[in-house]
C-alpha cells in the first residue's frame, strides 16, 4: 500500500489536496462568525468521540473529518468580526507556499537537505536586516517572537559574560536585564531559562502610556552598575502587546551606548513599520540595536510560523553555535543554518515570506499594514465620543483598549463586567475580543490586524458589547453574583 507522497502517489496526491482545498474554500465563503459558538463540553465530545487507535478510515474520510470536526469549530482570523489577538489573515502568495513546504518537508538546517532554500534564507534574512537598517547584518528565521527573544537574549548573556574577569557561576548571579512592565512575558520566561537569576529582570518606569521612560532607564543602569549588578541587556519594545505603543528607542539607544549594554528591540508586533510607505519613522533608532526581533506572522500577513531574529553583527551569532561531526563539523565550508539557529530540524518558513514579496511588493505589505493602523485610530474616535464607552490611552499601531460604562454601573460594576462581555461574545461565537489589565484595572481590547476589516464591522463589534454589557448589568438583584461567576469562568 502506497500512503507516502511518492512519484507513484502523485495522482492521489493532486486528489487529496484539491478535496481538502475544496473543504477549506468552501468554509471561506460561507463562515458567518467566527467561531461556532459550540461549548467546551460539546467540542471535548467531538475530540474524544474519535478513535486513533484501530483500522484507519481512508485518507479520504479523514480530510472530510477535518472539514467536520476542525473548520466546522475553528477560530476564523480573517472573519471581520475577530478582534481578539495578534493573529492576521494570511496572504494567498503565502498560502501556496505552504502546500509545498508541507509536500517537499525542506529542512533549512544544514546546506545538504535544503541547498537553495538556505541561499533564499540568507537572501531574506540580508533584505531584512537591510530594512532595520543593518547595512551587514545576519540572522535566522525562528517558530515565533518567544523564541527570538530567547535566543537574543542568550548572545547577549555570552557577550556579557565574556565581557567580565568573574568567574561563570558568579556573573551569571549578577546578570541583569532591563525591561517595562509592557514588556513581552517572554522577557522573563526568557531569564528563566537562561539560568539567570529571579531578580535578573529589573523593571523599568515607564511614562504613564506603556512607553519606557529613556531617563528612567538610565538612573536604573547606574544604579544597578552600583550595587554590583552586571548589565547585560536592555529590552525596548516596537509595539507592546496591549498599548500598541512604541518605546524611544533612539533615546534607550543612547542610554546603552553610554553604558555599554546589548540593545535589543522586541519589534514583533511593529515590524510591519519597516515596509510601511507612512511610518517608517516610528521606528528611528532602531539601527542601532545590536539585535531585533520580527514577526512577519503578525505584521506582514504570513501563515504561523515566520519568524526572525536580526543581529547588527553577524559575529554575534556564534555565541549560540555547537557543532557536531555527523551534522555540521568545524571543518565544513558548506553554510549551514543551524550554526546560527537555536533549533535542528527547522521548516523553510521563508519560502513564504520569499513568495509574497515577489507577488505583493513590500510597499503592498506596508499599505495593509497603514490600514489596519488608520482604522485603529478611527475606532479610537469613536469609542471616545461614545457616552457609553470609555477609551483607554490611544496607540501608535492597531490595538484599541476600552471599557463599557452602561447607566448605572459604577467604576466596580464596569470592571467586573470585562470578563462577563467578552465570555458572552466568545460563546456566541459572533465576535471575538480580548481582556486585559491596564494600571491594575481590567479592559476590553480590540486588535486589528485585518485590512478588510473596516469600521462599520467593528462599529457592529461595540454595539455587540453594549448591549451584553446592557444584559449583564440588568440582571438585578442577581447583578454581583452574576458577574463574579463571570469573571471566574472568563
């Protein structure tokens, strides 16, 4: 029996893909909302129903399981009323890509499995590190942000610990990393694993807007030089995961400089900046980082996962290298990805990445990008001129953070009715927000990253929330109990 993707296959194959493209195509035209609605319980039974152990039913049964069981209850990101979380619709160039990664299942770890996928690699890794503005950097695709930012700030770990005469144990207990409170969790998770200590992550002031206060840090870094603490890096973020904002990194740049500390820009979310035709300036500064990290699953429209990390100097990456005689020995001249990369087997992500470049254009990229931003702004305006909304801070990019204010509810009942909209829209399924705290207090948040989006579907998203929010609030005398029971199963 012939179940491979083989010569022999090719046929079945050409089959297989078009009835699971049908399947998918299919749920692009005709998902009213974008999630089922079904409940927990009944998606577990879906789940559990299904047996993997036993006879198999047929390659094409099971793609018609996919299209029942899976996209019937997916979380649809390109539906217009999906706000909720840093996912994009992806572009269709990208797409295609993605049904040959999965057929040829390149591995863009060493030359001899990939040949010309690590050239493009490279190729893309330079235009990249171009856009940042370094005119001779590097770099490696990586799964996500979370990633990128570990693997930063592990070369900023070795070139601080090659920088000091103490002894390995010892100046790893007085690495120190400086970051806000905006700053991605990855940052800490990121000193965990780096084997740093727990007060290795020294929260920085910010400036009552989610931004790092430049000045702030400076007096940190002296401070923390002072009293014996080693400086090791400073996280500045392009674009926080809840504001939206962006830090000066211009001005955290001199800061660095003057102490000699690794700058590393977290630009996962505002890297799409980089191709934006109108506001490439948000991110002045940001070529003198010694290492970014970029997204292009966020900003620049690309299926999961495309990732990057971009050093200034390409040295840089060889803090991070470990060779082996079966894969990668010293010896060898061939220019092999997993000497800068922190995995093994790694798929061609870039080929995504490549593919929509060549159909698209950056300046295309960029323009959606601008969209999603212009429309974040017009929905900030309308939410601030809305008696029944509240507007929380303003953003430099496509996040827009609120609350709702029926008549009646107090400062109290408004927060507690956070998590009771959001878990009335998510069970619905017609429409999808997200919750966070901001300044201790809880908000709704919207984040647009879709360009067809516009703003009559989210004007239909708030009223959507008000009138749950309206529901909630009237359920008197219950009203408290009824909205604690929503904040804990939200």
């Amino acid at each position: 029996m012939l179940d491979l993707l083989t010569r022999p296959t090719a046929d079945t194959y050409r089959s297989l893909i078009a009835q699971t493209s049908a399947h998918v195509a299919g749920r692009f035209e005709t998902t009213t909302q974008p999630f089922s609605g079904a409940s927990r319980a009944e998606l577990q039974k879906l789940v559990d129903d299904a047996r993997l152990d036993g006879e198999g039913v047929g390659s094409e049964q099971a793609v018609r399981e996919i299209d029942e069981l899976f996209l019937e209850h997916a979380v649809w990101f390109h539906h217009p009323a999906y706000a909720a979380h840093l996912n994009c619709p992806v572009a269709l160039p990208a797409v295609a890509a993605e049904t040959v990664l999965a057929a040829v299942n390149t591995s863009v770890d060493t030359y001899d499995q990939s040949a010309v996928g690590t050239l493009m690699e490279r190729r893309l890794i330079a235009w990249a590190a171009d856009r940042v503005g370094f005119a001779d950097g590097s770099g490696v695709f990586t799964s996500g942000g979370t990633q990128s930012n570990l693997h930063a700030l592990l070369l900023a770990r070795e070139a601080a610990l090659a920088a000091t005469a103490l002894p390995r144990p010892r100046a790893l207990a007085r690495l120190a990393v400086f970051a806000t409170a905006s700053s991605h969790f990855s940052v800490g998770k990121s000193a965990l694993l780096l084997g740093l200590s727990d007060d290795a992550v020294i929260e920085v002031q910010g400036d009552g807007e989610g931004r790092m206060d430049a000045a702030a840090l400076a007096l940190a870094l002296r401070e923390a030089a002072a009293s014996g603490r080693l400086p090791m890096a400073v996280v500045a973020t392009a674009g926080t995961t809840d504001r939206g904002v962006i830090d000066p990194v211009d001005a955290i740049a001199d800061a660095c400089d003057e102490h000699g500390v690794w700058l590393h820009v977290d630009a996962a979310y505002g890297c799409g900046l980089l191709v934006s035709p109108r506001r490439r300036h948000l991110l002045t500064g940001v070529e003198r980082a010694r290492s970014v990290t970029v997204d292009f699953h966020k900003s620049f429209f690309q299926p999961v996962s495309s990732s990057a990390l971009l050093v200034r100097r390409p040295r840089d990456l060889a803090a991070g290298a470990w060779h082996a005689d079966y894969l990668n020995p010293l010896e060898n001249d061939e220019p092999n990805q997993v000497d800068v990369s922190l995995q093994t087997t790694r798929r061609f992500d870039a080929l995504k990445l490549w593919v929509t470049l060549r159909a698209l254009g950056p300046d295309r990229i960029g323009e959606m990008f601008d969209t999603v931003i212009d429309l974040a702004a017009s929905v900030g305006d309308e939410i601030a001129a809305d008696p029944e909304l509240e507007l929380v801070g303003r953003t430099q990019l496509s996040t827009v953070l609120f609350r709702v204010r029926p008549a009646g509810a107090d400062a109290a009942a408004q927060d507690a009715l956070v998590a009771g909209v959001r878990r009335v829209l998510f069970e619905s399924g017609r429409a999808l927000v997200a919750k966070t705290v901001i300044d201790g207090r809880p908000c709704l948040k919207l984040t647009l990253l879709n360009p067809q989006t516009s703003l009559g579907d989210i004007r239909r998203i708030l009223e959507m929330v008000k009138d749950a929010a309206t529901t909630l609030a009237g359920i008197a005398p219950e009203f408290d109990e009824a909205l604690a029971g929503a904040e804990v199963s939200a």
